[in-house]
C-alpha cells in the first residue's frame, strides 16, 4: 500500500471510527478553494472538523503534534467556508485521528480538541 492509499484508507477508517461512536459524517475531503478538510462531522449539537492522520507504529511524535500551525490555519479557513456555505452556524470543535498501522492491526486515536483556532 503506498502512501496515498494509506491516506484513504486512513481516512474511511477514521469516519467508520466516528460512525459507530454516534457522530454523523456531513463531508469528507470537503474543500474550500486550496484548503482541505478531512471529514466535517457533527454530534450533539457541535459540529466536529476532523484531520485525519495516517502514521507507522513506531511514530516517534503524538499526533496532534504533527498538526503544524500551519496545518491549523488551513482547517479553520476551510471549516469557516464550510460553515458559510452551509449555514452551520454550531459550536465547532477540531479533532486529529490517527490511524496507526502497526503489523498485522490498526489502532485508533481520537484526540478531541486537538488545537484551539487563534481569534484574529
């Protein structure tokens, strides 16, 4: 499996993951202009962005800090396109997924509140 597949398949993991833990899927790999959101999902009144990371089993970083600040501001930007195109004016929270292929089985991680979006 090479990377991009790893990516995908990381990704329908994360949203079976979120599936069978309530949340409803609303998108995945929703864009606004060059900015991406993995999956946009909601669950008790909140709306949930999702950045899903495929990692090895012998990663050496947590995951929610492979998530750069970089990497945030393009979540925010692309979660506030989504919130107006779509009229989903609901508290938002930013999750990171990491689906960590060790040999032989996959591990989930969900990291709720991952970061916080700086006001500016």
């Amino acid at each position: 499996m090479n990377h991009c597949e790893r990516g995908r398949r990381a990704e329908q993991v994360a949203a079976d993951f979120l599936r069978a833990k309530g949340y409803r899927i609303r998108r995945t790999n929703w864009r606004w202009g060059k900015k991406e959101v993995d999956i946009v999902a909601t669950r008790d009144d909140m709306l949930i962005v999702v950045e899903v990371k495929s990692m090895a089993g012998n990663r050496v970083n947590h995951p929610s800090e492979v998530v750069d600040y970089r990497k945030q501001r393009h979540i925010v930007l692309a979660a506030e396109g989504f919130i107006r195109v779509f009229n989903c004016p609901l508290p938002t929270r930013f999750d990171v997924i990491a689906v960590i292929y060790h040999a032989g089985r996959i591990e989930v991680e969900h990291i709720e509140d991952a970061f916080i979006p700086e006001i500016e």
